[in-house]
C-alpha cells in the first residue's frame, strides 16, 4: 500500500477493510494518490461518502475491469 509521508494527516478509514490512510483531497494536498489510477468510480463530494484505501481501490478496479 502507498505510504503516506511522516507529515501528512492519515485523514480516512478505508469502508471496506478499516485501514487509515490519507485522502490528499482531505489532507489540502495538490493532488491524491489515486489520481493515477483508472477512474473507475466518482470521488465522493465532502461528507457525502468514503473513499477505499490504496490497496481496496485498486481492488475495485480490477473487479470493474474485469467485467
């Protein structure tokens, strides 16, 4: 899974297996790790939803790509 650096916030935890990782959205950051994967999914607007870990999106994408 991707590391975090040592400054920035663990900002979420993830709905599907409850790991904490940082959402570079919610942490202020230019961009978020999982702009370079595949948009298979919507980014959640603020408060209305959860983003997967590092580790479940890229799950969810392989199911979606699978299909």
């Amino acid at each position: 899974m991707d590391e975090p650096k040592k400054d920035v916030p663990l900002t979420n935890v993830c709905p599907a297996c409850g790991v904490r990782f940082t959402c570079g959205m919610a942490a202020g950051l230019e961009a978020c790790w999982c702009a370079s994967l595949p948009p298979v999914l919507a980014v959640p607007a603020a408060g209305a939803g959860q983003c997967y870990c590092p580790d479940c999106l890229r799950k969810v994408i392989a199911e979606a790509e699978a299909r």
